[in-house]
C-alpha cells in the first residue's frame, strides 16, 4: 500500500461521537462535529453525524462544500456551521454552502445580508462574544449594537450567540467566563423580546467544564472536532475516558536499516531545522545504535504530536527523513513503521498532498 498514509478508522469517529453526544445531551448540549482537521472528509462527516450530532462545521468553506451522505432517517438538510468569521471575498459562496455561520463584523454581515438576498435565501447568524480568550469575539459592550444590526437585515437571521476559548491564549472555560455568555443571552433575550435557540459554548476545550459544571447556564451546544477525531480534550491533552485515542495512525516506510555510531563525526554546524528536538534523548552516548529512516519528513507531518511505536526513539526530522532509533527492534527496509497522531500532527498529515487517506469501517475494538 501508498506510504505515507494516515489509516482511519470511521468506526472510531462515530464511537467517539456518539460517547460525547451522549454525555452531554444528559446535559442538554448538543454537538456540532468540526471536519475541519480532516480537509472536511464526507466519510468523517457522514460517521460523526451517525453517532448524533446534530450538524457539520468546519472553518473553510472548501471543506463545508463538500457532499456528505446524510444519516437514513435523517430528517432535514445538514446544518452546515462556518465556524470561522466569512471573509468578504467569500460571501457569495458562505450563503450559498453555509447554513449557518459565527460572525463578528458589521461589514461582513451586511455583504451576507446582501449576497443572501441576491440568492433568494436567508442565512443564520451566530454572534461570537469574546470571553478573554482574545481571538474571535465581539466585546460584551458591543453586543447589543451587533445584535441591532443584524436584526435590520432582512436577509439574515440571529439564531444565537457563541464563544470560543483555549485556542489563542489558553483560558480555561469556567462558570465565571461561561456565565457572561448566558448573561449576555439573556440580556439580548429581554432587550429584543426574542429567543436565541443556539448558545454555542465552544469547542473541545469546554468538554471537561460542560460534564462537570452545576451552572451550564444556557450554553446548549458545543462545536466539537479534536475531542471526536482524538478522544483528548485539549487543555491538558488527556484522554477522555471511554474514547478511542487511535481512531487516526499514520503509517511510514522503512528506506534505511541497520547499526550506526550513536554520536556523528566532524565538525559540527546547524542541522538543517535547527537542533534536536527536546524531547529526542540520545539512544546511547557512545558506541551504536539501531536507526532507521522512515520516508516521512516535514513535508509531511509535524514532529510535535508524532507518537513513535513503543521502544522507538525520534533522532530527528528533516523535510523527508525521519530518524529512528529502533532500540531493540530490529526493523528492514520496507518495514511500516505505525505512529499516532497529536492534534497538530494530524492537521498537517491531513493537508498534506503527500499522506495518502484510507478511510477504513474497522470497529471499535
Ligand atoms: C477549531 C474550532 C472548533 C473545534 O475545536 P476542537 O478543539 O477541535 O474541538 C470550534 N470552534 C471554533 C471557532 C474553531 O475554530
């Protein structure tokens, strides 16, 4: 088979899903599953919405506009999220793909208020709400002008209000930043005389805080794709309990085998990236080692995030090669060598050209 490939196991992501789904809709939170770390996969799409969530998002409008085979007894169209704010540039298509998107600009909502009336449709708003995260967000202060504005387009509808914390700066989804966004819900609710049915909480870093919090508030959705695809929450990067960490494994090819010295010889510059990594002990100080290279570099994948067989050592990576020190193992040219995947490495294998995609029914095991 086509090495590099990263080995999917759909089975996987629908059992991951389904798991999530079923921990918070005990809550009352509902899941949107985020394609966007898979290049927007149908297959991916089509497994999360098996295992219950109740829509699609993905931060590109590429990824959205791709077809994905709804469930059987599925009742109505997909709910497809822009879960990145629309560029200008892209309007048109946002309507026309994108049942739903997060929005932060006046500027922006009136060009999708105008492209949807050009469509003959209408398109739902989401208001992101910034809570101390500092990317996304509109300030609390500011809402309720947003809020204004895009209840005078006709062609748009506000169906709720979101956040997103933990990806820029780290901050931790609590009942303190979390409760501002119900407050805000229910400021607008009494203002306008209206009802947000939405109140998108966040992503897989609001997991832990959504299954243990005694004041969810009014938060009733959560935007989900690292917690899914890798069965870890990201704040910690722990594994959530009763889901699969290996739904994704990247697999590379032995192209070089066999013993070397453990240190090299002559005199010494920059390496090509840089330094070894720091989490690259040397196999041995002296005397020598088994390695082999991988034919899997950083054109590929990122070293950060690439889970190595257990006894395996990274040497280091360059833009094709990979050095391994196999320890005890003895490995041939030819051999696979099988790795997990972090939430960073997985996003660049996904994207990259060179990784093949086998999307795989295997079962959980
Ligand atoms: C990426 C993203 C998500 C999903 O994040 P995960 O950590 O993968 O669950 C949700 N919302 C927004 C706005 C995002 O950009």
């Amino acid at each position: 088979m086509n090495a590099p490939r990263i080995e999917i196991d759909l089975a996987k992501v629908e059992h991951n899903t389904r798991v999530l789904v079923g921990r918070l809709g005990a809550r009352d939170v509902r899941v949107v599953g985020v394609t966007k770390a898979t290049l927007g996969s149908p297959n991916i799409a089509a497994a999360m919405l098996r295992g219950g969530a109740i829509g699609l998002g993905d931060s590109r409008i590429e990824n959205l506009a791709r077809p994905v085979a709804r469930p059987v007894a599925w009742p109505e169209p997909v709910a497809r999220t822009l879960i990145r704010s629309p560029m200008l540039s892209q309007v048109s298509r946002v309507v026309e793909i994108a049942t739903t998107s997060l929005n932060t600009e006046p500027t922006i909502l009136a060009a999708l208020d105008q492209a949807a009336i050009r469509a003959g449709t209408r398109h739902d708003v989401v208001l992101m709400v910034e809570l101390g995260d500092l990317r996304e967000g509109i300030l609390a202060d500011d809402v309720d002008a947003a809020v204004r504005f895009v209840r005078r387009c006709p062609a748009l509808r506000l169906v709720g209000l979101g956040a997103n914390l933990a990806c820029q700066n780290g901050v931790v989804p609590d009942d303190t930043n979390m409760g501002v966004l119900s407050r805000l819900v229910e400021t607008v609710e009494a203002t306008h005389r209206t009802v947000l049915p939405i109140v998108s909480g966040g992503n897989s870093a609001n997991v832990a805080w959504a299954l243990s919090s005694t004041s969810l508030g009014r938060t009733n959705q959560l935007r989900l794709g690292e917690s899914i695809l890798l069965g870890t929450e990201p704040l910690h990067r722990t594994m959530i309990s009763g889901l699969h960490g290996d739904a994704f494994t990247l697999v590379g090819e032995v192209i070089e085998a066999g013993v070397k010295p453990a240190q090299p010889w002559g005199q010494r510059g920059e390496s090509a990236f840089g330094v070894l990594p720091s989490s690259a002990e040397p196999v041995a100080e002296r005397g020598s080692v088994r390695q082999a290279i991988v034919a899997l570099g950083r054109q590929d994948v990122d070293l950060e995030g690439l889970v190595p067989p257990s006894g395996f050592t990274v040497l280091g990576m360059s833009s094709d090669h990979l050095v391994l020190g196999t320890g005890d193992h003895v490995v041939v040219v030819g051999d696979e060598i099988r790795f997990g995947l972090g939430y960073g490495a997985l996003v660049h294998a996904m994207t990259s050209p060179f990784v093949s995609k086998v999307e795989k029914q295997i079962g959980a095991r």
